[in-house]
C-alpha cells in the first residue's frame, strides 16, 4: 500500500464492527477516529453532504427514496459533466471542449430541472 493508506479516518458508528477493525489492523493502517458527535472533524465527507445540500437537496421538495436516489443521480451527472470547479482550473471532473466563438451562439441547458444551467455554443 502506498503512503495515501496508512491512516483511515472515521467516525464511531457501531457499524464498525471487530472484524472491520481486524481487517484494517491486518492492512497496516492505523484508524484515527473522529471525536463523540463531532461531524465537522471530518471534512471531506462534511463538504460532500455540505455540496449536495447547498447546490440540489434545499431547493428541491423529496417525495420517497426513488425520487431522492433520482435527484441524486441527476445532480452528480451536473456536478462532473457540467459544472465547473475552480481545483480543476475551471473545468469538469470530464473535461469539455473548448467551444469557439464562430461555432455558434451561447446557449443555456437546464440541469436538475432548471435548478443549473450550463451553457455551450450551438449552431
């Protein structure tokens, strides 16, 4: 294993049995664990569910776990073919072409239901 996994941050649900903890002692990684309901000590997932909150889940109404697993899967498909990330420079986890003025006029695609848009050159 490489040095990005020696460490495995989590927090202290029971869902962490003795054999997961087994199995992580097995691969050489040490488990250092979050403090007693203390979400924010783990920034990454925090961020994720932060992101996800902010940009789709506060605007929109979930009527069952069909719609919210639907919503989800339509907002994570925006967030990497679509939306831009300043980390990345400005571009998509799935990078775009560089559209051209001569190729068209600028025009806006509604995502998760027009809640986004991203806008291209169509001619």
């Amino acid at each position: 294993m490489g040095p990005s996994t020696r460490f495995l941050l989590r927090d202290r649900d029971k869902i962490f049995g003795a054999s997961f903890r087994h199995r992580i002692h097995t691969l050489d990684m040490r488990q250092v664990l979050i403090a007693p309901r203390s979400p924010w000590q783990n920034p990454y997932a925090e961020r994720l569910i932060g992101s996800i909150r902010r940009e789709c889940l506060n605007h929109v109404i979930v009527f069952n776990d069909r719609h919210l697993k639907k919503m989800l899967r339509v907002y994570f498909g925006y967030y990497h073919t679509a939306q831009t990330h300043l980390a990345l420079g400005k571009q998509c986890p799935q990078p775009r072409t560089v559209e051209l003025p001569d190729q068209g006029t600028v025009i806006a695609f509604p995502h998760i239901g027009g809640l986004h848009r991203e806008y291209r050159r169509a001619a």
